[in-house]
C-alpha cells in the first residue's frame, strides 16, 4: 500500500480521538493532515509501514537501477504555463528525434523519480519523457493565487493539459501517450475530458479512483471507522475554504464519458485502497476504444512491481496501435 494510506491512517488515528467533538474539526484535521505537504510529510514521518512486498518474486525487479538511470540519464527541469496563469513545472527527457512522447504522471505525496520504473521502460523504446510534479509537491505550481496543496486530479488536469500543449509546441509532430498512477491515473482520466490535441494518441490509467468522493468516502469509513454523513460532507464544507477541490466534480467517470481518446485501464486485484472494483466502473464509463488489465495478487500501485513482464507486454501491445514505431 502507498504512502496515502499510511498518512489517512496517522490523519485517523487522530480523527478517532476527537470525533465525537465536531465533524468540522474532522474536516480541518484531513484538510492540514492529508491535502497539504507539510501535514501529510509529518504525518508520515509518525506512521512508517513497512513497503509492501509482492507474494510473487516478478520475472525480473523493475525498480532495481531506476533510480540511478533517473538520476544519471540527462534531463531537465522545465515550466509551463496553465489556463489558470500557473506555472507547473516537470524533468523533461529528450530522447534524440523522437516525435514519441510519454508524459509519466506519479502518484500523492511522490516526486517524478518515484515513476523511474516506468520512464525508463518508455526511454528504451525511445520516447521523450516529461514526468510532471504533481500539485501539492515542493516543485509542483508556482502562483500567488494557488494553494500549495494537493487537489487529487482536480486542477492537476488542467496542468497536465498544459504539458500536453508543451510538448506540441516543442514538436508538432509529437506523439503522446499520457500514463499516469494513482493519482496520477485519476489526473490522466480527468484530463482527457478536456480538449485535447490529436497529437495525444493514447493513455494509461492504472490504478485510478472514480472520483475523489468515492475515494474519501471509502477510506473514510474503511480506514476512520466515521460514517460518510456528516464527516465528508463537512470535511468537503472545511476544504472547500482552504481550495477550489470538489470531492464530487472531481469524476474520473464524468469525464471519461466525454472522451474517445484510446485508454487502457490496469489495477491489481488485490488492491483495497483504491478498491478493486473501481476499474470496472471507470472502464464501463469510457466509450471510446479501451482494453484492461488486472494483476491477480497486486497491491495499490504495485501492478509493475508484481508482474513487470505481463504489464509492459499489455502497455506495448496498446500503446503499439496507436504510436508509430
């Protein structure tokens, strides 16, 4: 399980104490706990776990030299510019005269070089890689009129089709695929329904929420032990003061029913965090053409740790119809 369930475990373990005194404080816990850096890193220094460990030794270890590659493969720190007038900012890998473009989206509270398991397998087949920091990181938006913190998707989408209009800019000739984890796969979903240029061919979402609603509100009760009603909505109530993030309109499901760009959905069977079954709603959400894949056994995010061969094989096999070779 991610670092996410071990900071909504600390965050819960306070909550549980003061519960029964005011949903509102409930809310404010979760806003400083959970949705801002500074809370959510604390919070995880007070509840370490131990990482998850796949049942299965994999065909071979994805992570191992990923995170060397990522720190001796060169690349740089680049900035955009939003609709919204902020400023994200990603590492961006030229791979040669590659027109094929992976924009590589991480997951809450990681960094870009969490994703070097990943990024390197698309460098090898030659991609260009912008592996953008997620809002809520220390690199993530700069704004006077943004909050530094993480809004789960909502208004990373808008970054992410920043990027995307970075990269064509760059080159017009670029093909893109968006892959993103988590997080990163709800900001994938989210984005793609917003207009997009046709240079995106396609996008992989794995292990991605519904929408942020559902996700509270299954950690909420799994991992609280609060009842949604009146503890989310007056958590939603708190935030909604600190940042522009609706649990609600933050719907994977919503926007994928606005997009045709080609998806291929991935989840691990075992996952309960973001539960299993999500992926089946946002699959049947999505109109366009799709394919998944479900890893028997894997944890949250660990679908390319438990079996890296099966994963890549599918992300090739999909991607290959869409980018040229």
């Amino acid at each position: 399980m991610k670092r996410l369930s071990k900071v909504l475990l600390g965050a819960g373990a306070t909550v549980l104490g003061i519960a029964a005194a005011s949903p509102v404080i409930v809310g404010e816990i979760l806003w400083h706990g959970v949705l801002t850096k500074k809370g959510s890193d604390a919070l995880g220094k007070y509840f370490a776990e131990e990482p998850a460990v796949p049942s299965q030794k994999p065909a071979f270890d994805i992570c191992e030299g990923a995170g060397e590659w990522f720190d001796s493969t060169p690349h740089e720190d680049v900035i955009t510019l939003n609709s919204i007038g902020d400023t994200p900012m990603a590492v961006l890998f030229k791979n040669g005269d590659s027109h094929k473009w992976a924009i590589v989206c991480h997951g809450y509270t990681a960094e870009p070089c969490v994703m070097a398991r990943y990024a390197r397998e698309y460098y090898k087949k030659g991609y260009n890689l912008v592996m953008p920091y997620m809002r809520g990181t220390v690199k993530g938006v700069k704004s006077p009129k943004s909050v530094v913190a993480y809004t789960m998707g909502y208004l990373d989408k808008l970054d992410l089709v920043a990027w995307v209009n970075y990269v064509v800019e760059l080159d017009p000739e670029a093909q893109i695929v968006l892959h993103g984890e988590s997080m990163g796969a709800a900001t994938v979903m989210m984005a793609v329904g917003e207009s997009l240029p046709d240079n995106v061919k396609c996008t992989v979402e794995d292990c991605g929420y519904t929408s942020v609603w559902d996700e509270f509100a299954h950690n909420i009760v799994d991992m609280f032990h609060l009842p949604v009603f009146p503890y989310l909505y007056a958590s939603q109530l708190c935030i909604k003061r600190h940042i522009d993030l609706d649990f609600k309109k933050a719907s994977c499901v919503e926007a994928l029913k606005k997009s045709k760009t080609p998806m291929l959905f991935i989840h691990g069977e075992a996952d309960t965090f973001v539960p299993f079954e999500m992926v089946y709603k946002n699959y049947e959400a999505f109109g366009g053409e799709k394919d998944i894949l479900t890893i028997p056994e894997a944890d949250h995010a660990l679908s390319v740790n438990t079996d890296p061969v099966t994963y890549f094989n599918k992300v090739w096999e999909f991607v290959g119809k869409y980018i040229e070779e």
